[in-house]
C-alpha cells in the first residue's frame, strides 16, 4: 500500500481537482469524495493493495463489505448478475441513494477485499455531479464506504471527513453538504428482495416500483451488505434516545418545537432532519458532553432510516 502523506490534500470540485482525485484512485491511493448520502471514502476496487487502504484508514473490521460506485448501469452490468427487477429499481432510482447487492458476475474484476468473501456485490450509481465526474474520470470501479473511521459518525461535509481521516488518506474532494445525509438504502435482489438497510428510498417505494412486498432483514441475520453492524455511527458522546425531558448537563438534539441545543428540523420535516442529522451529531459531540439526548423522531416514512441510525450510534460498543 502507497504511503500515505502527513497531511491530506484538499481538492476543489474544478476539472482539475477532479483530474487529480482520479489520478489518485488510479495510483492506488484513498480518496474521499461526496455523494448525496455522505461522503464516501474511495480507492479503486480493482486493486487489493487499494482497498486494503481502506480498512486500514477507517480501522474497518474486514468481514464488512463495501458498495462500489459506478457512472452508470452499464458499468454495473459488468460486475454482476442483473435480474429483471434490478432492471426496474435502476430505472425508477438511479442516479440516487440507493445500493443493489445483486450475484457477483463470474470474472468480475473485483478485488475479494471489496466483497469480505460474499458471492454478491453491492452497487450503486451516485446522483452528486462531482461523484458522477469523478467517477467517470476514474474509469474504474470504485469502492467507497463512509468516509470516517470505522463505528463513528457518518460524514457529510469535508471538515467531517479531515476530523478523523486527516493523515490517514491522500485527498479529499470538495463538494458542499450532503443533500440526503444518511448512506444509502441498500436492497438485496440475490434471492426474493429484501431491504438490507433502510434510507431515503423506502421500503413502501420499492414495493411499489416492483409490485410487490419487500421482506426486512432480522437483526440477527449474518452480515450480508455494509451498515449492518449493531454498533455504528457513534459519537463519542454516549446517546438517549426518545427523550421527551432534558436531563442536566446533557447536550440537546431536538425533533419538532422543542427548546433544544440543535434541531434536527423545528418544522418536523424528515427529510430536513435526516440531512441534518450527522453534521448536528458532529457539531454537539465537539463540545464534548456524556450524553447527547435525542428527541423521539416518528416511525413513519424516512423516519425509520433515522431511528436505525440512532439506534446503532447508541448501541453498547
């Protein structure tokens, strides 16, 4: 694996902070980059060397597999198996925040790392413009988890990603906040679909987009696709959840018209709140509290992407 410099590079989103992000990648080397979701840290899939740089920058356990990014759905077609029904998800939600783990195509060009020993890949084709240039530039498969240390909150601006990635890539890629900001649903389509983790493209979408139901996970299933872990996301700071009442000295993330320290959204819009959600995390745990108390956020909709959120971040770790 390339050494990695003292200091990670800041690159803007221009054509030549882009050419340098590739040539990057290219090299080997770990490059963090936005997407819609949050920022992904990226290397290219192709390579084990790269990819091990990954785990080794996030302190990764290596039995949790990684999403590949990819311009387009031809490009997705190389790597693996596609049925009919990914066929239908990919035209109703690609380009956007949603990951397909579909059969490994046999001959795939996919580094064992990428896949943590499964027989499936997860997928997915970006809607941000600079992860979309980028990967175009690149011309190679990228594999790109989160781009924070491993466990920790999600980033979803630059300054998240330098605040425990600094040193340990080559460079980050300018590109604003996160406009969804949490990672992406992910949908298992080896077998009968099944939601794997949920975000913004729900589960009541997919059914509609595939006429029909879409199974959920249990819990205690074996690890099959990134995110799955019970301890993740985490601050810090230890977190209460569905607190109606502020305790003393902790910190305050409120939902709705609550007095709080941050609100998630004082309208109570999910969406709003779920963009919201990892960069008020950063923010409270910076002052460095016990406990960060969070206020009860509705099941409904893009609710339940936040709670599972929530839930992980304040797992025993």
């Amino acid at each position: 694996m390339p050494d990695t410099p003292a200091k990670t590079q800041r690159l803007s989103a221009d054509t030549a902070g882009i050419a340098r992000a590739a040539e990057l990648l290219r090299a080997g080397r770990q490059v963090a980059f936005p997407t819609e979701t949050v920022y992904g840290l990226g290397a290219d899939a192709t390579q084990d060397d790269a990819v091990a740089g990954i785990y080794a920058a996030k302190d990764r356990p290596q039995f949790n597999p990684l999403i590949v990014h990819l311009p387009d759905v031809d490009a997705a077609r190389a790597l693996v198996e596609w049925p009919e029904a990914a066929g239908r998800v990919a035209a109703a939600h690609w380009p956007g925040p949603i990951s397909l783990v579909l059969p490994l195509r046999a001959g795939a060009r996919v580094s064992k790392l990428v896949t943590a020993g499964l027989d499936t890949l997860a997928v997915r084709v970006p809607a941000h413009p600079v992860a979309r240039a980028l990967l175009r530039a690149t011309g190679r498969p990228v594999a790109a988890p989160s781009a924070n240390r491993s466990g920790r909150i999600s980033p979803t601006r630059a300054d998240h990603v330098l605040h425990t990635l600094d040193g340990r890539i080559a460079a980050v890629l300018e590109g604003g906040a996160s406009e969804v900001g949490l990672e992406s649903t992910i949908l298992g389509l080896a077998g009968a679909p099944m939601l794997l983790r949920p975000g913004a493209v729900s589960a009541d979408a997919l059914a509609a987009t595939l006429g029909g139901p879409v199974a959920a996970r249990a819990e205690d299933a074996a690890i099959s696709a990134p995110g799955q872990t019970a301890s993740h996301y985490a601050p810090d700071a230890g977190l209460r959840l569905e607190a109606t009442a502020w305790r003393p000295g902790e910190a305050r993330l409120g939902f709705g018209p609550v007095d709080c320290d941050l609100n998630l959204s004082k309208a109570g819009d999910l969406r709003e709140a779920a963009a919201n959600l990892f960069a008020h995390l950063h923010a409270l745990d910076a002052g460095g509290p016990q406990t960060i108390a969070v206020s009860p956020i509705p099941e409904t909709g893009l609710g339940a992407a936040i709670n599972d959120r929530l839930a992980r971040a304040a797992a025993p770790r």
